[in-house]
C-alpha cells in the first residue's frame, strides 16, 4: 500500500495549526517518528497502517504537539496566506469561494508595472477579475472590501479560526501543490 501521499498536518499544543504559511505538514515518516519520541498526540489517523515485524500503527493524519511553540512573526507572503488574510472572499463581490475558485487581482495591473506585493494583490473571483480586468479601479465602478497590507500572524490565525474545524483539514493536501511563495 502506497503511504508517500500520507503526510500528517501538524497543530501546536493550542490545536490551532502550528503554521498556515506555509500550513504546517510533515511526512509520515517524522510524524510516526515524533509519536514514538513522545513529541505529539496523534488526533486523527488515515485508515492506512504500517508494519513492522512486531505491530501494525495508522499513519497519523493530524498530530499535536505537547509542547507549544511560538507562532512565527513574519508570515511569508504565499498564495495561502493572501487567501486567508482576504476570508476566502472575494474584495470585489465580498462572496466566499474555496481556494481553487479563488484568484489573484493586481489592483495596479502588472502591465502597468503593478507589483506582486501583499499591497497590490486581493483575493477575487475568476468574474470580478476578468471584469476588472487590466484596468485601475477607478476606471470600472467597482468597489474594493478594504485596501490590501501586509497582515501578522495573529491576524492569519485569527482568520484561521474563523472556519469549521475540519475546513483546513478537508482541504489542506490541496495546499502542498499552491501554496509556494509568491514573487515579491
Ligand atoms: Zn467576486
């Protein structure tokens, strides 16, 4: 049975994720070390075990560590991270989406050497981007939520928290394969 595909999101000993930036996963391999080591309690297992000669263990899908660690300072600046800082809502039309539904709008279009900054990139929905467009704000009527900056940690687990509890753990293998750092 394939476990490569089996990593373990991991939670600080509050039981909110230990990061959401990049959300903070690790492979099987250390979170079955790290039970062993009596780093972590093991919240929820998948149904695939592995064997040894003496006993059979499930794979841990969420661990929590005993000990708690502090929150980083400075979250970096990924596709995730905007998502979150923004709800998962559109600026524009102000809806929820789930994060494939999401898209990034450059309120100074790139073409007019807008950067990809964390003061110049929102959350929107595919139809309020492609009606915004390349164009300033300004020239379309529409209304943008608040304007973009740079958010803490403490605002990113603030946010985190807004979701059901299963939200981030329904969802976060999506993660691995977006949330890489934005150019900045
Ligand atoms: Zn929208």
């Amino acid at each position: 049975m394939g476990t490569t595909g089996s990593p373990a999101l991991v939670l600080n000993a509050d039981f909110r994720p230990l990061s959401y930036y990049p959300l903070s996963l690790c492979s099987w391999q250390d979170s079955v070390k790290a039970v062993f080591l009596d780093r972590v309690s093991v919240i929820e297992s998948y149904d695939k075990k592995v064997h040894s000669p003496s006993m059979s263990f499930k794979l841990p899908s969420v661990v929590a560590l005993k000990d708690y660690i502090m929150p980083q300072r400075q979250p970096a600046f990924t596709r995730f991270n905007v998502f979150l800082r923004d709800n998962f809502s559109c600026q524009y039309c102000l809806q929820k989406f789930s994060a494939n539904e999401l898209t990034f709008d450059h309120l100074t279009p790139r073409c007019m050497n807008g950067k990809t900054t964390w003061e110049n990139v929102v959350s929107a929905c595919t139809s309020c981007n492609l009606k915004k467009g390349r164009r300033l704000l300004q020239q379309t009527g529409m209304k943008l939520l608040k304007k973009p900056a740079r958010p803490n940690s403490i605002l990113l687990q603030n946010n985190g928290r807004n979701f059901p509890p299963n939200f981030l753990h329904d969802s976060w293998r999506d993660y691995l394969y977006w949330d890489t750092e934005l150019e900045s």
